[in-house]
C-alpha cells in the first residue's frame, strides 16, 4: 500500500506542476496574441495614413514645398502612433501580471446513448 501512496503522490505533484506550467503557458499566449493585435492597429493606422495622406507624394524626384510638409507632418504622425502603441503594450503587459489566465481549449463531449 505504501507504494500506491508514493506513486500517488507523485502523481498529483506531477499533475500540479502540469496545471501550473499550462496556466502560464495560456497566459502567455494570451499576451502574445493581443500584443499582436495592438501592433497590427498601429501599422494598420499608418498605412491608412500612408494612403490617404501620401499617395499625392511622389515617390522620387524634387518634392514641393507643400509635399515636404506632408512628409514632415507624416513622419511626426507615426512617431506619436507608435510611441503611444508601444506605450499601450508595456501597460497591457504589466496588467497581465495581475491575472491568472486559463485557456479553454474547443472540447467537444459526444453523447453516450447506451444500448440494452
């Protein structure tokens, strides 16, 4: 019987460290998918800026002084976006320091009809 002790304990200590990794392991998911999705957002807001504002500036050649002050205005546009991006995603990681995290996998439970 003391075996089955032994192994048991075992058991449940593996299980607990299981439980432990796999809780650390979803919330570093977690953080790494929505420090994506907040980096996806600045780039998507430059490139819309990009579009909208700096596809009347041509690519090479003499810019004029109208294109030289979209290009400056653009430049200091995307500093302040992604200063205040990465800013967001330094808070964002320090508040997933405040949470437990468990990621819920897709389960399926299929119905057991019994047959007499």
């Amino acid at each position: 019987m003391d075996d089955f002790a032994v192994l048991s304990a075992i058991t449940k200590k593996r299980d607990l460290e299981n439980a432990k990794k796999y809780k650390a392991d979803s919330k570093e998911r977690l953080k790494k998918i929505c420090i994506t999705k907040v980096r996806t957002t600045m780039i998507g807001a430059l490139q819309s800026i990009e579009d909208h504002l700096l596809s009347r500036v041509p690519k090479s050649g003499q810019l004029t002084n109208e294109e030289l002050t979209l290009q400056r205005m653009y430049d200091e546009i995307r500093k302040e976006i992604l200063d205040k991006g990465n800013n967001q995603i330094r808070h964002l990681e320090e508040e997933f320091n405040q949470y437990e995290v468990e990621w819920k996998r897709y389960t399926i439970q299929l119905p057991v009809i019994r047959r007499d």
